[in-house]
C-alpha cells in the first residue's frame, strides 16, 4: 500500500514551544502519523484517497514534562484516531 501524506496546515498555537521547536513538532506529527497509518490502516472510508479540509481529532495530554517530540506524536496519535473513525 502506498501512503501520500500531505499537511498543508499544521497551528501550534498556546503549546509551550520555544523558538525553532515548532519543526521538531512538525518532523515528530509526520514520522508518527506515516507509522500509524502505515502499521495500522485506516477507515474503508478514506482508502481511496480523499482531500480533507479540516478533522476533528481527540485531545492530548500535556505536563510540564512534554517535550516537543512526545507533544508531536501525541499529536499525531490524536488525528490517527480521527482517520480511523472517519
């Protein structure tokens, strides 16, 4: 199966990044995201390929000890669950 992936749009607003960390959030949502949905699918749905203007995805959960890889992949593990339902 081949997967494209595209996020044109990805608003990191209100999470506790320094300067320059918000890539490091960006490379942690695409390397997470193409794992999942490569390990696990997604919903019949999608499979043929569609354009998604926005998805709802589920919440994550922060601590002060959230880098920003772990606040990436949890990101990414958040808009999965989105496209599994879809």
């Amino acid at each position: 199966m081949k997967i494209n992936l595209h996020i044109e749009r990805l608003v990191l607003d209100g999470l506790p990044l320094a300067d320059g960390q918000g890539a490091i959030v960006r490379a942690a949502v695409e390397g997470e995201l193409a794992r999942l949905l490569s390990e696990g699918g997604m919903a019949p749905g999608l499979q043929s390929g569609i354009a998604m203007p926005s998805l709802r995805a589920g919440a994550i959960n922060l601590n002060a000890d959230s880098g920003p890889a772990q606040i990436g992949q949890q990101l990414a593990q958040a808009v999965y669950g989105g496209l599994t339902t879809t």
